[in-house]
C-alpha cells in the first residue's frame, strides 16, 4: 500500500503542490522534495508496521531505543550538521528525515531478519 501511495505522491507532486501555492517557484520545490519523501514511503510503511509488533509483543523498550536515536541521532543531529555546519540547503534537511525513516525501517526490521536467518541456518 505504502508503494502504490509512494507512487501517487511522486506522479502528482507538482498538482498537489499547485493545490498550496501559485509561485512556479514554490511549486517546483515542493515538487521535488515530495519525490524525495514519495521514495521512502514503502520504508515509513514498513517502520509503522513493525513498531506496532513490538507494541503487540509487549517489548516497546527496542522501538523507544529506535525511536530516540532516529530522531535525535539521525534527523535533528544531522539536519543540524547540515545546515548549521556544512551550510546545506533543504534538499539536504529532507534527505536527512528520510534516512530518519529508512534507519528505523531497517533497526526494526533487523532483530527479525537476525532470528529468521538464524533459524534458516544461514
């Protein structure tokens, strides 16, 4: 689901931004930072799902972790770097926020693939 709304978001970045703003100019950015975000759409899908197992699981201590390094270490420590220290502009704060998704994606998902491949006896 969270692709085939990746997929909408990223072919209609441009009317929807028109939907928000008349400048051509405000339009082409936003455009272009909503398909950056519509690529990491199936990662913040897959994260969603896999703190609600935790949840489910009663082990919410993991998601908390994942959750404060990925906020903290990844998005406002980086964006901060990127903006205050390498001077980079707002294609660079909105890739940091979807490495934010795509780490957590991926440190959700690793206790998972870390027991299956274990158990596949890979």
């Amino acid at each position: 689901m969270m692709c085939v709304s990746g997929l909408i978001l990223y072919i209609g970045s441009v009317p929807l931004m028109r939907l928000f703003s008349p400048s051509a100019a405000v339009v082409t950015l936003g455009a272009e930072m909503l398909r950056l975000v519509a690529l990491s759409e199936p990662f913040f899908g897959l994260m969603v799902v896999l703190e609600g197992i935790f949840y489910g699981m009663g082990r919410t201590r993991y998601p908390f972790l994942v959750e404060t390094i990925g906020m903290w270490g990844i998005r406002i420590f980086l964006t901060f770097l990127c903006v205050n220290v390498w001077g980079l502009g707002l294609r660079a704060v909105w890739c940091c926020m979807i490495a934010d998704n795509v780490g957590k994606a991926l440190m959700l998902a690793a206790p998972f693939l870390r027991r299956y491949l274990h158990q596949s006896g890979k």
